[in-house]
C-alpha cells in the first residue's frame, strides 16, 4: 500500500505508525556516516551523547527497537532463574513475545494496578536470595508512561521511593521509558529527573518523536560498554546507522515541544467516548497521547468496534476481546480526532 493511500485514513493503532517528515528524510539522506560497529558513525556518537546528557546519564547506546532495548536492561542486570517485578500489564510481559524467558531465563512478579505500584508493594513481593525455594528478586521495572494503562504517567515521587527501596535491597532498577519524553511533557519535569532514579533507562525515538525506528539505552559507562556486547549477541549491532541517528537528531530539534498537541487530542479523544453507553473509561488515565478503554457486555466485542470503524476509515487497536486502544501522535490534527471519535463512537452505538 501506497504513503498516500495510508494518508488518506486516520490511523490511530500506534504513535508508531507516523510517517517521516521531509524535513527529516532530508536529514537523514544528508547525515554523515561511519561503521557504528567501529565506533566510527558520527551521527549515532552525536545522539548518544546528547541522548546520555538529556537524561543525565554517563553513556547512551543506540538499539534498532525499544523490544531491544528492554530485552539488553533484562540481560544486564540479571541472571538465569531471577526474579523481576514489574507493574500490571508491562510492556516487556505482554509485548516481548516471551524474550525475557528466551534471552534472559526471568521470571515475573507483577504487582500494583494498572501499572502503578508502590514501593511497599515493591517490598511485599520482594524474595530474597539464598532461599531454598524462592527465586532471588535482582530487578525492578517501571514503565513511564504506561502503555496497557492508558498512557498514565508513573508518579516520580513512588518511582524515587522504588528505586531507593531497591538499593537498600541490593536490587537493580530499570526504566522503560519508551514514552519518558511523552511523560516529561505531561509533567514538566525534565527527562533527567525522570531517569535519576534509575540504574538504566531506555528511550524510544519511534513514537511520539516520529522517527522510523530507533531507542536508546542509557545508563553507567561500565553498564553501557557491557550493552554494546549485548547488543550484537542479539543481532542488533548495525554499521552506517547514522541515518536513522540522524532522524532522531532532527526529531529532538523539532517535535519535542509539540508533544502536548498529542496529549490535547488524547483528551478531545476521550472526551467524546465518555458520553457513550457501553464505554467504560478511567478518564484519569487520560494523561498523554493514549486512550484505553473497555466494552460493556451490551456493547459489540472490540474486533467488531476495530473493524466497524475501519470501514469508515479509522484505524484502532484491540488490546483484548473487549479493550480498544486509540493513540495520538503527530500525523493526527485536532480535525481528524474529533472526526475519528465521533466515527468509533458510532460504531460502538450500533451495538
């Protein structure tokens, strides 16, 4: 299917499904490369330093995917047979395909709602090592913003509280802040305060900055170095990747501050759903660029709502038989969501 045909419907599945700018094609076709392998690619040296600065960290590696990067956090700071807790319906449980089995030999606690938790939770669930029978707890993750959860922003003051629980433990904490910059726009706290908690974070270039593909992992120099090795056992060492670098470089120049855009349209989104019979929706979630809400047992199942409104040309993902997920992003006006709310909320209304 043709760019122009994919424009012509209003598709809101994915903040990843954005198209690149011409601006930005044209940094891209214009960026200076090198062997990354060899440490050569001046574009990826230029956004990982300036990616390690933003978020205050020592060093930054580029990753082809946030999966990557998530999965490379895991195999760092763990061992096979490990306990991880982690929120409610976490991205590196439910969108992984089993990696952290595969790559990693983890296992999972899952604790708080909705991907909040708290760290009295974070202790309750805590296993200490040495135990005959206990797999030793060695990492916590947060996810900031949620995805599952609605695009919630993690509440900094509890992330701090985890994380310092976490030390005093001996615990490793980790970030998936694949929307970090999302929640610093919702919050106005800069993405170094967000990710000083945190042993490691990781960063996604490819969703609400708009880049074709593209994370980053971020951390200590030690920490870092060892990635690189990571990195290439799971295939995703590349060599001229300074045009992709460099669409990240023009994303941070220019769709930053356009972030709350998104998140306006999110709410208009929301807004529209709330006065529908058979929607249930936490409107609280409602923080940044993502809706998620779930189908009364009166209304039609989530695949019938999905393809209903696909017929009128808009586009949204099933999370489950009865959950819709709806995100905004930059290839989205104002115009377009109210028009794509008022068609899904048609399309939930015919029941």
């Amino acid at each position: 299917m043709t760019e122009t045909s994919l424009t012509n419907r209003i598709d809101l599945r994915s903040d990843t499904v954005t198209l690149p700018s011409p601006g930005m094609r044209m940094a891209m076709a214009e960026a200076p490369v090198g062997d990354d392998q060899y440490g050569e690619d001046p574009s990826i040296n230029r956004l990982q330093e300036r990616i390690a600065e933003m978020l205050g960290k020592e060093a930054a590696l580029f990753m082809p995917s946030g999966t990557m990067a998530n999965q490379t956090g895991l195999k760092l700071l763990t061992r096979p047979g490990d306990d991880v807790i982690v929120g409610d319906e976490a991205h590196v449980v439910w969108h992984e395909s089993g990696a952290a089995a595969a790559n990693s030999g983890v296992q999972f606690t899952v604790v708080g709602r909705g991907g909040l938790f708290t760290a009295d939770e974070f202790r309750a669930a805590y296993k200490a090592p040495g135990h005959a029978i206990f797999p030793p707890t060695t990492l916590v993750t947060v996810e900031n913003t949620h995805n599952r959860g609605g695009g919630v922003v993690f509440p900094q003051a509890d992330a701090i509280a985890i994380c310092a629980a976490a030390r005093q433990l001996g615990v490793s904490s980790y970030l998936d802040g694949a929307r970090l910059f999302n929640a610093a726009a919702a919050t106005g706290r800069p993405l170094a305060e967000l990710a000083a908690p945190f042993d490691l974070v990781s960063v996604a270039l490819s969703k609400g900055l708009g880049c074709p593909a593209g994370s980053l992992i971020v951390g200590g120099s030690a920490d870092i170095k060892r990635a690189v090795r990571v990195r290439r056992m799971f295939g995703g060492a590349m060599r001229q990747a300074g045009i992709l670098a460099a669409a990240g470089l023009h994303a941070l120049d220019h769709n930053l501050t356009r972030l709350p855009e998104d998140h306006a349209n999110a709410r208009v989104f929301a807004d529209r759903l709330l006065g529908v019979s058979g929607v249930r929706l936490d409107i609280q979630t409602v923080q940044t660029n993502i809706v998620v809400f779930q189908l009364e047992d009166d209304a039609p199942d989530a695949s019938r709502v999905v393809e209903r409104a696909k017929e009128r040309g808009v586009l949204v993902a099933a999370f489950g038989a009865r959950t819709v997920r709806v995100a905004t992003h930059l290839n989205v006006g104002r115009g377009q969501c109210e028009r794509a709310a008022e068609i899904l909320a048609a399309a939930i209304e015919r029941g």
